[in-house]
C-alpha cells in the first residue's frame, strides 16, 4: 500500500469524498455534520493524503494544522468495498507520524456518536486518542465525540 499527498483532482477521490458526506449527512443532523469538501479539503494549512493499493483507491485522510503546535485529523475515509483491510490504520498512523515530524504537541479529532462511528473511535483509542471537550471552533454536542493525543516530537537525525 503506498500513500502519497494529493492533489484532489481525481475521480476516485471525488467519488470516495461524495460518499463521505453523503454517509455523514445520512447519520448525523446537518447541524452536527463537520466533514470538509473538496473545496475546504484544498485550504491552506490542509495536507491530504491517499491510500493506493495498485490503482485502488483504499482510504484518505487529511491533516489541518490548527496552530504550531496542535493539529486535527479530518475526511479520514475508507471505501466500503475496502473495509478492514488496515488502510484506515495506515493513514492515521502516516498522519500521527507527520503530525509529530512538523513538531505538534497535540493531535485531536471530532467524530460522530452514532453506531456507524464505533469503529473509527476504537482506531483512534488503539492510537491512545483520549476523550476531551471541544477544541478549535468546536462546540459541545450530542452527536460529536472529541478525541485528542498528546505527542512526543521525533527525534531527527
């Protein structure tokens, strides 16, 4: 599996994005529905990367710096076809990496309450993702999950 920052030209990632919001709008009130499209997912301060195995798309994920020291994971997504098949592991733990490589103290998420959101939350927690209240622009609600993990810098060599 190979994973490489993008561009968001591509259809297979438009195709994947489009599913993401549909699935979030479908679980969550509009209201409670954080996801980024194409057009915020290409801000600045916004990486986002893709997993490939061959030319399957497997998953994405996005990495927002928030200030110089805390960032937020957004749009981390596996196609349902590609489920459980560690693409999802491999991009949070490409992002966790890059994410402490850039020198955050923090790592944080908001994520949804409903079931469908289950296991995007054990990932995290595998991770060491912790509960927390709301951080940036965020604010308490119902149908969001708040997770954080506090980093270590890399060591450069």
């Amino acid at each position: 599996m190979r994973i490489e920052v993008d561009d968001l030209t591509r259809p297979q990632i438009h195709a994947l994005l489009e599913e993401h919001l549909r699935n979030m709008y479908e679980w969550s009130p509009p209201e409670s529905v954080h996801a980024l499209d194409l057009d915020r997912l290409r801000a600045p301060g916004i990486t986002f990367w893709t997993a490939w195995e061959g030319d399957s798309l497997m998953g994405c994920g996005a990495l927002k710096e928030l200030d110089p020291t805390h960032g937020e994971i957004k749009s981390m997504r596996t196609p349902a076809i590609a489920r459980r098949r560690g693409a999802g592991r491999a991009l949070l733990a490409h992002i966790v990496d890059t994410a402490r490589q850039r020198g955050y103290a923090r790592l944080s998420l908001e994520t949804g309450t409903q079931e469908a959101f289950k296991p995007a939350q054990a990932l995290y927690r595998s991770f060491g993702f912790e509960p927390c209240g709301p951080f940036a622009d965020y604010r308490e609600d119902p149908n969001s999950v708040f997770m954080t993990l506090r980093l270590q810098p890399t060591a450069v060599t």
